[in-house]
C-alpha cells in the first residue's frame, strides 16, 4: 500500500486528478497516519474522520463524473484553530471560545475546498494565538517532532509539528509577528508569510479585527517543500469579496535580476555563530545557482517592531485584558504582563504617528528591493528555543524578544517572508529568512528552490523521544 502521507502534495494531486489513486485512499492513509503519531504530539486537537473521508468520497465522485477535482486534489491540510471552519469551534486556544462554532468558513477554508484539499484536522495554538511556543489551558502542550526538549514555535506550532511529521501535506497559519514563519523553522520546513492582502481572510464568528491586525495579520501555508508552498499559495490567493483587504495581483511579476542581499546581524542582532553559519551556506547555494550575493545591511527593523507592539498592545489593552483575565491562562497572562513592561500605553499622538510611519518604513524596504530584489536574513538569532523558555522569568523573555527581531520587524510593512529549513544542527533546525518587495512571492519562491535543491529536502518524521 503506498504510504501517500510521505508524498508532497504536489505528487498527490497529481496522483489523484490522473485518477491513479483516489482521494479516499489518501484520506484514510492521512488519517492512519495521524493516529499513529499525533498522541506523541498533540498538534491536532480536532478531527472528525467521518467528515474527512466524505470530503474525500465527494472529490472521488467528482472525479468519475468528469469535473475538474481542483490543483489540489484530495492534498491533506490542516487549519488552524483560530480560523472559522464551519461546524467547528474557533477556539484559539480558550476555554472561553470552546463553543464558539462556526457557521461558515473563513475565506481561506473556503479557498482550500475550491482547490480540491481535504481539510484533516484542527491544529493547535497558544492561548490568543500569542507566543512563539504552543501550549493553551484547552487542548493542552503541543510537541516539536524532531526533538521534545524544543519549542515547535508559535503560534502555528501544531501546524508545523503536523506538517513535519506527516500529518498532512500542507498546513494552514496565520502570522502577525512569526507566527507562520518561526514554527516552520523550528520544525525544519518551509513556510511563507504572503503580503498582505494576498490571502483573504475573516472570521464571521468575531468581531472586525482591529487596526492592526488588519494591517498586519495574515494567513499562510507551512510545507514540507518549496512546491508544495507554491501550490497552496495559489490556491488560497483565490478571491473573496468578503476580506476587504483582498488585492487582485498577479502571483508572477516582471523578471528581477538574481541579486540578493545577505544581512547577518540587522540592527545589532545578536546572531550566533551557528545562524551565521546556515546564513552564509544559503548565501553560498544562490550563487551556486547564478545568483548575486552581496553583504549589506537592510533597512530599518528594531523601529518598525517597537511600531508593531505599540499597535498590537494599544488595542488589547481596550478589551482583550478583560478575556485575558477571565481565561485566566497563566502562559498568556506572564506574556502579556511583559509585554506590556516593554511597551508603554499610548496616546491618541503616539497611535496615529505609528501609522503615519508605517509608510515611511514601508517605502525604505521598497527602494531597498529595487537594488536587492531579494534579501536574506536569520529567521532567529539563536537556533530553536528551549520549550517554554519564555516564561521561566522575564529576562529570559526580554532575551527571546531581542533574538526574534526580523520576526516582529516585518508584519509592520506587510511584506512577504519566507523561511526556508537549511539542515540540522545535531537534530535542532535551522534554516533562514527571505525577504521581498510587496506581491513578490514569485522572487521568494525562485531563490528559495535553489537553497532547497542544493540541500537534503524535508522528509516527513516520527516523532523523536
């Protein structure tokens, strides 16, 4: 029997729109699968095999009456708990919102089942989808595959630890400081944080989501392979009046010139020699590959993250500590607490100026790409934390929030990231971060399969003890 779950989902929609194998195969494969490794993990914390083997049964039907199934037929994908899926509960990690179900899907729910994906499971997240590690009151503490002893990120941490392990194809995440990007590299996989506006989204089960999520929060893919990224990032970039946000762009530009720009230490970055060490091995990849690589440093980020706090705590200090205090999570309340230390409350002045400069920065990085199309920066300047390191005390926090700078710089200009896995340090991920100009994902893609073809490819794993 052939073990789908080991496949790109590149391989199996093709597998499955050539009708060589049928999405009902695959689905109680993926499902197989989850069984096995998923109580070692905890990464998804909702599924309904009935439900998936249906969605399976109705793309087969489909098939045999001649219809297009869709570019990714019968791909197994996880989604997030913080996004509506009809019929399940948007828990975000809180007790509070445990029954909190949706009655339809968030647009990139919806973009995933026109595609053809069958959607396997729920994955976990923090409490308020805040942290770069993956533990709620809830659904309980999510595990890295590759090694236990190390966060699996935050807070996508269960798609990542999912997709790494084989439970599923491609992962559904969402990111507003690293969300999608820092469990990708924790987990050694790939994933991408799209420009905003790329992917549309909305929960029909909350509120608006305030000024900075709004220009900041995005959704994304994680995957095992650049392919499968380039696949699934076609198919949630699908239209959807319902996200304002949403912009019609072409997902390829006009040809660049292969320059990169490589940046080891932004700002004063405290990088350490292993990072630098994967940094300048991609570096070494791309101009193996034909590319330019010039050593130069990218314009501002440590203003940009002190902007992006500011928004994001402004607007939870008007309403998300009063849920704060009623889910009474001890996690989410130490990290808001330091939080909060680190960032000063605002006036009406501060708030709007944060605004005003957010174009400033945002024409900076976009003058930089006109010389640099792409750039190449640590995802992280420390290799993956130690799990739940954040709230051993608040100088440990302090130190964390330093070391993930470009994470927490980025969102503010609603640029594209994509972290691409380089290899393994022992058996800890590492891998960097490629940065473009805005709807350039096309650029992000091209120079990360070149790093990925001159490495060893993410394989999917057991989970380590």
């Amino acid at each position: 029997m052939t073990e789908f779950w080991r496949l790109p989902a590149t391989e199996i929609a093709a597998l499955v729109r050539a009708r060589r194998a049928s999405a009902t195969e695959v689905a109680k494969d993926a499902l197989a699968r989850l069984d096995a490794v998923n109580p070692a993990l905890n990464a998804v914390v909702d599924h309904r095999p009935a439900d998936v083997l249906a969605q399976a049964a109705a793309i087969d039907a489909a098939t045999a009456r001649g219809e297009d199934p869709g570019p990714m037929a019968g791909v197994p994908v996880t989604i997030k708990v913080n996004v509506d899926q009809e019929g399940y509960a948007t828990t975000n990690g809180l007790r509070i919102q445990k029954d909190l179900v949706a009655k339809q899907d968030n647009p990139v729910v919806a973009n995933f089942r026109k595609a053809g994906a069958v959607l396997l499971g729920r994955t976990n997240t923090p409490a308020f989808s805040l942290r770069w590690f993956c533990r709620n009151s809830l659904h309980g503490h999510t595990k890295n595959p590759r090694d236990p002893s190390i966060t699996p990120g935050g807070s996508s941490g269960g798609a990542a630890a999912a997709t790494a392990a084989g439970i599923g194809a491609v992962g559904h995440g969402t990111d507003i400081g690293g969300s999608i990007r820092y469990p990708a590299y924790a987990c050694g996989i790939h994933g991408l944080r799209p420009t905003l506006g790329r992917i549309p989204v909305w929960n029909a089960s909350g509120a608006e989501r305030a000024i900075g999520g709004q220009v900041m929060a995005v959704s994304g893919p994680l995957a095992r392979t650049i392919g499968d990224l380039r696949l699934s990032f076609a198919a949630m970039c699908q239209r959807d009046i319902r996200d304002p946000w949403w912009v019609d762009a072409p997902t390829e530009g006009p040809p660049a010139p292969k320059r990169a720009a490589l940046c080891v230490r932004p700002e004063g970055m405290p990088t350490t020699p292993e990072v630098e060490a994967a940094l300048r091995d991609a570096a070494r990849r791309l101009e193996a590959a034909g590319w330019v690589v010039e050593e130069v440093d990218v314009p501002p980020l440590r203003e940009p993250a002190a902007i992006q706090a500011m928004l994001w705590l402004a607007e939870s200090r008007r309403g998300l500590n009063a849920a704060l205090h009623q889910e009474g999570d001890a996690d989410a309340t130490f990290i808001f607490t330091a939080m909060e230390e680190l960032c000063p409350t605002p006036d009406m002045n501060a708030f709007q100026d944060g605004l005003q400069k957010r174009a400033y920065f945002v024409r900076l990085w976009m003058q930089f790409f006109e010389q640099y199309p792409v750039a190449i920066t640590p995802v992280s300047a420390e290799l993956p934390f130690r799990d739940q390191s954040d709230v051993e005390s608040t100088e440990s926090f302090r130190r964390i929030m330093e070391a993930q700078l470009t994470q927490v710089g980025l969102p503010l200009m609603g640029l594209p990231g994509l972290v691409v896995t380089t290899g393994l340090v022992g058996r800890v991920p590492v891998g960097v971060q490629l940065l473009a100009g805005r709807y350039r994902e096309d650029l992000l893609f091209t120079a990360a399969e070149a790093i990925e073809a001159a490495g060893t490819p993410a394989s999917p794993i057991d989970p380590q003890g």
